[in-house]
C-alpha cells in the first residue's frame, strides 16, 4: 500500500513537471518570436510561397490573395486577414494558414498553406423511393465536382428532413457520412457521400385539446385550424400529419377566430405536443379568451372627398355589432381579394393611392370600443408611363390596345385588375404569371409608373388525333393558330413557325373516315382597323358523308350528302350596362345536297337544301383564367333566325300538310310523294334557334372552385304546318364532341351517358341542362395546368313543347381529370355514372367512361 501511494505521488509529480517544461518551451518560442516580429512593424514581402495539399496552381493562389512580392505588411494587419478572408470566401479550401518565415530586418517571405476542399465522387441515397432520389440530388445540388463543405452536409440533411417532415414523417432522421475515394489517379482529393434517410412512421394527430376555452366549443376551435387536422378517416382534402409551419399559421387563424368573435384580447398562452407509442400525437393548446367587445361609435376623420354616411356604407359595420377585427381590417383593407368592396379600393380606383386609412380605438370603457377612422387622402395620382416586359413573340400594339391603364389617366387600381384579367383572357401569356410592378411613385408630383410583366405561353395547337366512331377509324388534323400575323404572309423571316404576334386567329382543319370527310377554315381578326375591339370573322367548310349499308357493313360511295356553309361575322365590345358585354352578329349560308341519301329525317334522297340565316348573340364574360377561372361569369344568349319564307312564296302549308299526314311512309308510292311535299317543305330552311347558357366561378377555399351551370335551347318554326326543320337539331348525352353526322345539329354533353343516346333518333328541338363542378388542382405551372374535378349535372330533350318539364331529367355525377398543354390544347377523361335509364330501357345505365379533347366544360 505504502508503495502504491509513493508511485502515486511521482505520477503526479512527473505530470505537473511536463507541463511546466511544455509552459516554459512556448514561453521561449514566444520570446523568440517576438525578438524576431515587432509589434506594429512593417517588412516588406520578399518571397511568396504556396504549400499544402492544393491541386490549384500557385501563381493563381497568390493573385486571387491580392498579395505580391514588395508590398508591406503588419504581423496580424489589415492586408493579412483581408488576403485570408477572401481564400476562405472561395469555398474552395477545408484549411487556410498563412506563416510569415525568414525574417530579416525588414523583410520577410510568406508562405501560404492550403488544404483543398475534396470534390463529390458518387452519391448514394437510401431510405426513399427510387422516383425521389433525383429530386433529392438535384434540390440539393449533389452532383459531380461539387466542392463537399460542411454547410453542404448540413443544409442537406435540414433540407431532406424537413421535406419529408413536412409531408407528416415528424420523426425523420437523416445522416450523411463521406469517405475519401482511394487508389484515385486524380490528384484532387474526392469524396463519395452516403445519404441515409429513415422517415420512421408517418405521424398523424390523433386529438387535439383546448384548454381556457369557455366561450368558444372545441369543434370551433378546432374548424379554424384549417390545415391541422385530427384523424378523421371521412376526410379527404385534409390530412391529419402535423406540419410545423401550418401549425403556426393555424394558431393565428384560432386567434383570428376569436377576434371575429369579439374576443380581441385573446391569446394562446401555450401549446405542446404530446407523443403517443402508436406514432400519433396530440396537440394540447391553453388558450386566454379575456372579455368580449362590441363596436362602439365609429368617427370618420380626415375625409373630404367621400361623406361620412357614404364610407359607413362601404365599411358596412354598426354601433352595438360583435367587435370582429378581421372584419374591421378586411372592410378598410382586403388583401385577399384585390377588387373587394373596402375603403382603400374606393380611394384607389379614383386616383388616391397615396391615401392612407388607420382604426384607432379612442376608447374601451366597458368593453365598448369606439373607433376613429383616420384618413389621410393625399393628392390624386396619375399613371405616367405604362410598359410591359416579357412579349417575346405578342407585338406590343397588341398588349397596349387591351390595356386599361394609360398615361396621362388618373390611377385606378380596378383598371389595373382589370387589365390583368384582360390580358389572361387573350390566351397568349400564363394568366397566373402576369404581375404589374407600381414603380416610382412620387406623392409630390403626384404621378406613378407602372409595368406589366407577361410570360408567353404556346397560344397555337396541333390537333393530331384518331379514334373509333360511326362505322370505322376517323382521323382528325387540325392546326390553330391563335395569335397569327396575317400581314407577315409573305415574309419569310417571320415565320416561327408561323407568322406570330398580332392577335389574330387562323384555323385549319381536316377530318375523315370511311363514312365522311370534312374540311374548314377560318380566319377572325380582333381589331378590325386597329383603333377600337371590333372583331371580323369568316368561315369556309365543306363536307361530303356517306350513307352506311349494314349489309355489307362498308359506306355506299353512291349514296352521299354535301354540306358547303360559309360564315361572316362581326362583333364588337359594348359599354353598357358595362364593358364586359359582348354583341356579336353574323349571316351563314349553307347549302345542303342530297344524292340518293334517304335515311330517318331526309325523307327527300335526291334534293337540296339552303340554309341562310342571321344570328345575333349578347355574352358578357368576367372570368379572371380562360384555362382556371377561379371568379367571374360567362353568360350567354342567341337567337339564330331565318327569313319567313312562308309569308310570300306562295305554298300552302296547310294543305300540303293534310296530304302529307293522310299517306303512308311504307307504302313506296305515297313515300316518293312525301319526299317531294317535303323537298318543297325544305327547299329554304325556315326556323327561328334561341339559346341560353350560364357559368359561375366561385373560390369556395384556397383554389378549390365551384362552378354551377344551366343551359337551355329551343328550335322552332314560324309556320307549325311547314313544321321544325330537320336540321340544326339537338342530341343529349355524352361527352359533347362531334360525331360522322353532319347534319348541323348541336352535341350537347351530358355525362354517363352513351353519345347522343338522351334524344331520340331525329333529334330533339327543345333541352335543358343543369350542372354543378366543384374544380381542385393539382398543378398551375407553365408548362401544364392539370385539374381534377367532381360533377353532378342531368338534363332532358324533347320534340315538342307540351312534353317540355325542366325538372323531368336524365342525372348523373362522377369523377374527371384535365390536363391543359399549350401545344395540344385540353385533354381529359371523366368517369360518370348515370343514375336513370336511357329512353327505351328499364335499367339504370350505370358507369360512362368519357374522353374529353379540345373542349372546355
């Protein structure tokens, strides 16, 4: 034991020994150093040298450290650590040392010692889905020759973390480890790196308790956390993972709710997260309520261009109300709708934007809170110039001719939303993607820039399609051309592939099967003159269709019917009862040959008939995306009328209707005879087509949007004995294109349902349609607008008037998808379930599968 303790005592002894002889060493070396540098004293560089481990040539590392032999530098001085500080700002290095060596009176040599960064080799990522780990690499820049840091290592691991945190995996663990690669014939010093991701259970919040909560229940609470949701297996939209980021928004919107509730002062005194075995958690919130408010009187002061009684019926908020402070704000200023009815819009939409509006509780006196609204309205302010950027194909006369804002005019920030809405519904520029820029606003001069930022998208389509239909395959060629340049025919340099940029369309297309062909073209110029929206149109088509023989199951090419129509339009915008209006008017012929085509409503084989008729049509339109409108209407109303023919062409109607009704179809005699009375019948179409249509837009939540619509279309005769043209009919039902029948008649869609199969075989002269969309989705990007959409709609055809009930229809709802490219226009599939049996079954019809192609619903 004695020994022990003597051992013990020389141990500590030796120990305390070393390090004094290691304190007096670098007492000595420091002494020397300091014999050697002065503090304060200036050498003159003699030499430049670069050491370590760098693969960087040494003449590059000395020019990029600013130092060159004969400058004078100070131990420790401004020009050292700046020549340090910007080696290590090249994020090139892991290690910097700079040595001052071989001093000599006045002189001295530096030598720099580096230690390059090492480069990324390879990359191998575990734990996720092989889809995924691309993006991994490519969010976080992990690539090749990349230099490996520590902020790389750790940024990356924040970032796959909360990545996969924010998609409900609350337990995400992710840990990078590098090895250096050996037997490498590169003298740079690489690394590969191992990126291991363990995502653990996805967590899910099984409750969610309120603690404080006197006045409002918990099921309220809980409704205005709007994206923190418990689990709830009914729910679809909102998932129940826990999210930090919307968590904290959620507790402002709890606290926003009790604000609309009258409870200004109430606070969350604390929330946590209690942690469950069975990957779940809870969230415990303790609120404060305190006491609740109402609105006392309200005071306007400072306003001289609009009453007092006048602001109180834009503010819309009553002395004795519930003390709401969302509403309060949103009334004075509402930034999530841009053209909201609030103070603030109607001070800026008449040239006040420097205007500034401030509540002010003066007082709270037993929880009554009276209000000063103060007002500073500034002088009015002018645009003073207007520009737009980004119309790399759109000449410019084509966006300054829609715009709304011009210089010289007074400011309007309605003009402003406006002309964004305008220049969407062009359909040249992402709608989504144009932004106005307020520049240089000078409340001295009262004056303000502003300029349009626009990015183009693919306005001309390519329609390159084939299907099943009508006996045989049909192909489809269509080319539209939606901003064309007219003017540009004929030089060759403009052709991009086309002559693009002045707005106007063009169209051509080509379809064809067994049983018909048909060709059409058309051309529509916007402004016609280029000083006011005055659109000019024509069209020009032709078709030829075959009659099918079941017996030999192939088109008769001697049996036909030729279609030739040319078309003449005009339209111009109206500015009453607003500018949204649209009055379009034109006149169309068509000329309607049959050649030994007897078949259901052309009881004349060999005849003609023509067609030609004016059509006048009122629409306004206000929607805010032609692809995703989120807000606004598209209503519509047309009548399509011929002359009546009947008042002067000398037949008797009436009489040639009793024969008609007093043959017999089946008896050959009596049905060449009812092919003449009704080739006289038809020789010039008389009838008179009205038409209604209505949408509606409505942003239910954050883009989930609501459309309700209803249709309605009657065909009638000015004269009942010469009766309704078989022409320009309706057919129900289905997905709403066009088919082989060429006839003139109108396809009007109705969901699961097969095409056409909801009017009878001639077609019907009467229908209505109601329909109700709800619209989410899933990407608004630039290259592709993608939505997914839920439907219920039903509708009903009939042939006469007396059999019309608007509520006697065909119903249905389903599922659907639709992917818009600018290349290929709209493409989509809906799934529909019919709930009533088609005319002449018993059976419902059941699930439709429906394929949507160049149309919007």
């Amino acid at each position: 034991m004695e020994k022990l303790v003597n051992n013990l005592h020389k141990n500590i002894f030796l120990k305390a020994y070393n390090k004094f002889y290691i304190l007096f060493f670098l007492f000595l070396i420091t002494f020397q150093l300091n014999a050697q540098i002065e503090n304060g004293k200036k050498y003159t560089i003699n030499e430049i040298v670069v050491t370590g481990n760098t693969s960087f040539n040494a003449s590059t590392i000395i020019t990029f450290s600013r130092l060159k032999k004969g400058d004078e530098v100070i131990f420790g001085g401004e020009k050292v650590a700046d020549a340090v500080k910007k080696l290590w700002g090249s994020n090139l290095f892991g290690a910097i040392d700079l040595y001052f060596i071989n001093i000599k009176e006045d002189t001295v040599d530096i030598e720099i010692k580096l230690t390059d960064l090492p480069e990324l080799n390879e990359v191998r990522v575990e734990g996720v889905k092989k889809g995924k780990i691309d993006e991994i690499l490519e969010e976080n820049n992990l690539k090749p020759k990349v230099k490996v840091t520590e902020n790389l290592i750790t940024t990356s691991k924040n970032y796959i973390a909360n990545k996969y945190k924010d998609k409900g995996f609350l337990n995400t663990k992710v840990n990078i480890v590098t090895a250096e690669v050996k037997n490498d014939s590169v003298e740079k010093q690489r690394v590969n790196m191992l990126v291991s991701v363990d995502k653990g259970q996805k967590v899910k919040i099984k409750n969610i308790v309120f603690e404080g909560n006197d006045q409002l229940s918990d099921k309220k609470l809980r409704k205005a956390l709007k994206n923190t949701k418990r689990k709830n297996p009914i729910r679809v939209l909102k998932r129940s993972k826990y999210v930090e980021e919307s968590y904290k928004e959620d507790l402002i919107s709890l606290i926003d709710t009790y604000k609309e509730n009258g409870f200004r002062d109430a606070r969350v005194i604390s929330d946590s997260i209690i942690y469950h075995d069975d990957e779940t958690i809870s969230l415990a919130i303790n609120v404060e309520e305190g006491e609740k408010y109402t609105f006392g009187k309200i005071d306007f002061v400072g306003n001289t261009v609009y009453s007092d009684r006048f602001l109180q019926q834009i503010l819309r908020i009553n002395e004795g109300d519930t003390y709401n402070g969302v509403l309060l704000k949103k009334r004075i200023a509402n930034e999530e709708r841009p053209d909201g009815i609030d103070l603030t819009n109607y001070y800026q939409n008449f040239g006040y934007l420097f205007s500034t509006i401030n509540p002010v509780e003066v007082s709270a006196d037993g929880n009554v809170i009276d209000l000063e609204i103060r007002i500073s309205e500034g002088k009015p302010a002018y645009f003073n110039t207007v520009g737009v950027k980004g119309n790399d194909i759109t000449n410019d006369h084509v966006i300054y001719r829609e715009l709304r804002t011009r210089p010289g005019e007074l400011y309007s920030r309605a003009n402003i939303i406006r002309t964004i809405r305008e220049l969407g519904q062009l359909g040249f520029f992402d709608a989504q993607q144009i932004v106005p820029d307020i520049k240089n606003p000078n409340p001295v001069d009262g004056t303000v820039d502003v300029e349009y930022t626009v990015v183009e998208r693919g306005s001309s389509q390519i329609e390159l399609q084939g299907g099943f239909g009508g006996g045989g395959f049909i192909g489809t060629l269509g080319l539209s051309f939606n901003n064309f340049s007219i003017k540009n025919i004929f030089n060759k340099k403009a052709y991009t592939p086309v002559p693009r940029g002045d707005g106007q369309s063009l169209a051509l297309r080509l379809q064809a099967s067994q049983l018909f062909q048909t060709y059409s073209f058309s051309f529509s110029e916007p402004w016609f003159g280029g000083k006011k929206p005055f659109q000019l149109s024509t069209s020009l088509s032709y078709s030829r269709q075959f009659l099918f023989d079941p017996v030999t199951t192939r088109p008769d090419r001697d049996r036909n019917f030729d279609i030739l129509g040319i078309t003449f339009g005009v339209a111009t915008k109206l500015k009453e009862p607003d500018d949204f209006f649209l009055l379009s008017q034109s006149i169309s012929y068509q000329n309607y040959s049959l050649n030994n085509f007897n078949s259901g409503l052309f009881t004349f084989g060999d005849g003609f008939s023509n067609n030609l008729s004016y059509t006048i049509a009122l629409t306004r339109n206000s929607v805010n995306d032609p692809i995703y409108p989120t807000q606004g209407s598209n209503f519509s109303t047309s009548a399509k009328l011929s002359l009546p023919y009947s008042l002067w062409n000398g037949v008797d109607y009436d009489e040639l209707s009793e024969e008609r009704n007093s043959l017999d179809i089946n008896d050959p005699n009596d049905a060449v005879r009812i092919g003449e009375i009704d080739q006289e019948r038809f020789k010039w179409l008389e009838f008179y087509k009205v038409k209604f249509k209505a949408d509606w837009y409505t942003e239910v939540t954050d883009k989930l949007v609501l459309r309700p619509s209803v249709e309605f279309g009657f065909l009638g005769a000015y004269n009942n004995n010469r009766g309704v043209i078989p022409f320009e009919r309706f057919f129900l039902g289905g997905d709403g294109l066009g088919n082989f029948s060429l006839d003139g008649r109108e396809i009007i869609q109705l969901r699961g349902y097969p095409n056409q199969s909801l009017s009878s075989p001639d077609g019907a002269s009467i229908y209505n349609k109601f329909s109700l969309e709800l619209r989410y989705p899933i990407t608004l990007g630039q290259g592709a607008k993608i939505y997914a959409l839920s439907f219920v709609e039903g509708g009903a055809s009939v042939d006469r008037f007396r059999d019309f009930n608007p509520f006697n229809i065909q119903r249905s709802a389903g599922l659907g998808l639709r992917i818009f490219m600018p290349a290929f226009g709209l493409l989509g599939i809906d799934f529909g379930h019919g709930f009533d049996p088609i005319p002449g079954q018993i059976q419902k019809n059941g699930w439709e599968t429906h394929f949507i192609i160049g149309q919007q619903f």
